[in-house]
C-alpha cells in the first residue's frame, strides 16, 4: 500500500503540466491581472483556461533576463519536498514558541533553557533555512523580482524577520543559557528558619544533596523525597527551587497532588531582588521572538489574500 502510494504521488508529480515560470513581471508587461491565468487573484496554483494555453504555447515570452527557468521533473519533485519540509518545520517551531510563550510563560526557562525547546530551535533554523534557500531559487528569476514586485518585497520583510530570529536565538543559547544555568549553580547559604526569601528558595534545587522545595501560593513543599521529582525536576519541565505558582496553573492536576507534600515553610515576597540584566534581554528576547511569529504570519497572508 505504501509502495502504491509513492507511485501514485511521483506520477502526478511527474505528469503535473510544466511550469511557465510567470511572475508579476508578466502581470506588469501586460496590463493584466493574476488571475487571468490563475484561478486563485493572488496568483499561483491551479491554472485558467488561459494560463494552461500560455504554458503549453510559451508564446507570450517576458523580456530578456526575466523568465524564470524551467523546471525539470526531479526539480518538481525537489521543490515539493523543500516546500513540505519549509511548512512542516514552521508549524513546529513556531507552535513551539507560541506553547512556551503563551502558555508556559518565559519564565520557566528562567533557571535554564530547556534542552528539548533548543533542540527544536535550532533544528528548525537549519531546516528552515536550507529549504528556504531552495524556495527561493525556484521562485526568484532574477534580483530585480526582490525589489521590484510585491512577492519580492514581502520575501525580503520575511528573510529579514527570519535572521533576527536566529541571531537572537544564537545569543541566547551562546551567551544568555550559560548565565542562566550558572546562576542556579550558586552556592547560596541555606535558610535555617521558616520563612524563605527567593534567592534562599532557589537554594534547595534538589542537586548535589540540597533540600528540594517548591513555592505555590506563598507556601513551600518539599518534594525531595517523590520519584516525581528526581534532581529536583518534575517532568522535564518545572525546577525545584522556584516559585511554581503560575505554571501549576496548566498542570494536568490540581492543588490536592501539591498538598500531599509535607510543607515546610512559606515565601516571603517582600525581599525580591531585582531581576539581572541577563534575565532582562531573555525576557526582552522571548517576547520579541514572539511578535516576530505574529509578523511572519501577518506577511503569509499578505501573500495569500490582500
């Protein structure tokens, strides 16, 4: 059955009329609209009665320099495949940041970048980039096509967006998450009484044999002694040493799994510090990161539907 199905998919790949290579160089030279041979307005896809006579007879040829170059079978298919990996890496990254942003909330990283989430974001640019790369090759006939058509100019809006996305990403990972980690490393003088300050909670992180507490609203519990809570970690994601208030909000259980751990003090809010201006550009970063998303999006709907 698999087998079939790749054939049935390389014939009509193989089979697919031939590309015309029309840009809105066309639309310009002739006074005429998208979709005149297009029947989507903003071009591309499916073609008109029009179009298909247009690409079978190449009669109406574009000035010099302009036409795009034909596309092979293997150049098809190559380009189905980069388009596919380009759209399914989007939706991965992207929904990525819009979970941590939007539901776990930055904070979280706080005490360290996650593994898995940077894994995913750098495999992601690399992919992304590299298929984007391809795209663009088979899109962009020549460099007047960047400048001079709107496809062009919103292209170069999103390759922009894209490098601000992966050199503030690089910063983070290179310079940002070892500050991060570090400061979870400190060595901190544990509390000896009942009421704990934040840096004293951040403390008993559970790592090379310190207590292992969390804070949520305004108490502290100890977990040291849950198979749930190996190293001070809980799932992968929530940290020991850190007031989990907020992100408890979206766990799968209520207060009544926090209340079978023994309570051992509560949190005194007063005296937090500060946050370092390390934590500052990361939260400056993730919440840019973020508007970026919004503004990709913005820009594949420009494409699409104005």
């Amino acid at each position: 059955m698999k087998t079939l199905g790749m054939t049935i998919l390389f014939l009509a790949l193989y089979w697919h009329p031939a590309d015309c290579g029309a840009t809105e160089i066309y639309a310009r030279q002739t006074g005429k609209s998208c979709q005149v041979c297009h029947v989507d307005p903003a071009g591309g896809g499916e073609l008109t009665a029009a179009g298909k006579e247009f690409a079978a007879s190449r009669a109406a040829l574009p000035a010099a320099g302009s036409e795009a170059p034909r596309v092979t079978t293997a150049g098809r298919i190559l380009r189905f495949v980069a388009g596919y990996l380009h759209l399914l890496t989007a939706i991965l990254w992207f929904g990525t940041i819009l979970y941590v942003h939007l539901v776990l909330k930055p904070a979280y990283a706080a005490g360290g970048l996650p593994r898995g989430e940077v894994r995913v974001g750098v495999g992601s640019m690399i992919v992304m980039g590299a298929t984007g790369v391809i795209l663009t090759h088979y899109r962009v006939a020549s460099p007047e096509l960047l400048l001079q058509t709107r496809f062009g100019q919103l292209l170069l809006a999103k390759i922009f967006l894209y490098l601000v996305m992966v050199f503030s990403a690089l910063y983070v990972v290179l310079f940002i998450g070892p500050k991060l980690k570090a400061k979870r490393r400190e060595a901190v003088a544990l509390p000896t009484g009942k009421e704990f300050t934040p840096e004293e909670l951040a403390s008993c992180d559970g790592k090379q044999g310190r207590p292992a507490y969390f804070g949520y609203g305004g108490k502290l519990y100890d977990v040291a002694a849950s198979r749930l809570w190996k190293q001070g970690v809980h799932m992968g994601r929530h940290n020991a040493g850190e007031d989990l208030t907020e992100a408890l909000k979206y766990a799968p259980h209520g207060f009544e799994k926090v209340a079978l751990m023994p309570e051992v003090g509560t949190l005194s809010l007063q005296t937090q510090r500060k946050a370092p201006l390390h934590e500052r550009v990361f939260f400056f970063m993730a919440y840019m990161n973020l508007s970026i998303v919004f503004l990709v999006v913005l820009i594949l709907a420009l494409w699409r539907w104005s």
